[in-house]
C-alpha cells in the first residue's frame, strides 16, 4: 500500500451498509461510494474504537486507505453498529482471566487458561518474545502459534495463583 498522505474523514459524512451481497459498502458525503470495504484498527489493543482505517482493494498490493475515522463513538449508530462488527470479526481478541497452567512441550508452552469467550487451550514458542510482549503499563498480549490473540490488560489484576504460574515462565 503506498502512502498517498492521511486522510481524516469526518464521522457525519460517512455512511457504512451492506450490499445486496452482504459485503461492507461505505458511502462518504461529497467523496463517493466504496464497495467491498475492510476494516482496520490503528490501536487494536490500546484504542479499539479510534483510529479506524477504511480500505479498499482485492489483494494487499492493491490495498487503498479511503481514510481514517478518528473515534467511531462519533459516526451514526447504525453505520457504527455495521463497523464495529466488521472489526469484531477482523480482532476476535480473547482476554484472559485467569491463567489455569503453563507447561513445558517440546519447544512450546501449553497453556491452559479461562477467557472471557470461556476456557482456552493454546501452544506459544517457548523463550521467543515476539509472542508475548508488553501491551499498557502492566499488560501483554500473547499471540498463539495459529496467530490468534490473547490479551491480559493487567497482570496485577489477575488472582495470586494465575501472576505466579504466569511469571513462572514469562518474566518480562
């Protein structure tokens, strides 16, 4: 994607609906229409709701940022509601509330674990960091070996018994 310089939008100017196939259609006032629209986070983890990239294009090479909306919480509840689920389904992002086990496999950690979707196993590589990495100010956000997404916003809200089988293995 080449950068062609940013481009605010305005949230009362943009109206998202779908198309009579089902596919995101954005149309902005005094700009145009857009089918086949995908929805990105510039902040997934830190700001889900601000920063929203609009794009359109068939391949990532193709790819063309439309623009950005600043905070979705401004754009009209029925184009918001279209939005926010497009983007629920690009970051499906479990948060872990309690860490169960951590246990060793070969070059993999195992990890058993309650989310807020329910009960969760996963295998991260052992001692690479790229999979386990600071999110805030006391947070991390782990990424699987099938590259979903798990979030714990702060490790000192977590039960005594989850911080030390947590930090038994992950002590960064």
């Amino acid at each position: 994607m080449g950068y062609s310089g940013l481009r605010f939008l305005e949230p009362n100017t943009v109206r998202a609906f779908r198309s009579e196939v089902g596919s995101l259609s954005v149309e902005i006032e005094n700009v145009g229409m857009y089918q086949d629209v995908k929805v990105f986070r510039s902040f997934p983890l830190s700001d889900p709701s601000k920063y929203i990239s609009l794009r359109v294009g068939k391949t990532k090479s193709e790819e063309k940022e439309i623009g950005v909306i600043r905070d979705l919480a401004e754009v009209q509840p029925e184009s918001r509601e279209i939005l926010w689920y497009e983007l629920t389904r690009r970051y499906l992002i479990h948060t872990i509330t309690k860490v169960n086990a951590i246990t060793e496999e070969f070059a993999f950690l195992h990890w058993d674990v309650n989310t807020d979707k329910g009960p969760r196993t996963f295998y991260t590589p052992m001692w690479v960091g790229t999979h386990v990495v600071e999110c805030g100010k006391d947070g991390r956000a782990i990424t699987d070996i099938y590259r979903n997404r798990y979030v714990i916003p702060d490790l000192k809200q977590l039960d005594p018994d989850s911080q030390r089988v947590f930090r038994r293995f992950i002590f960064w």
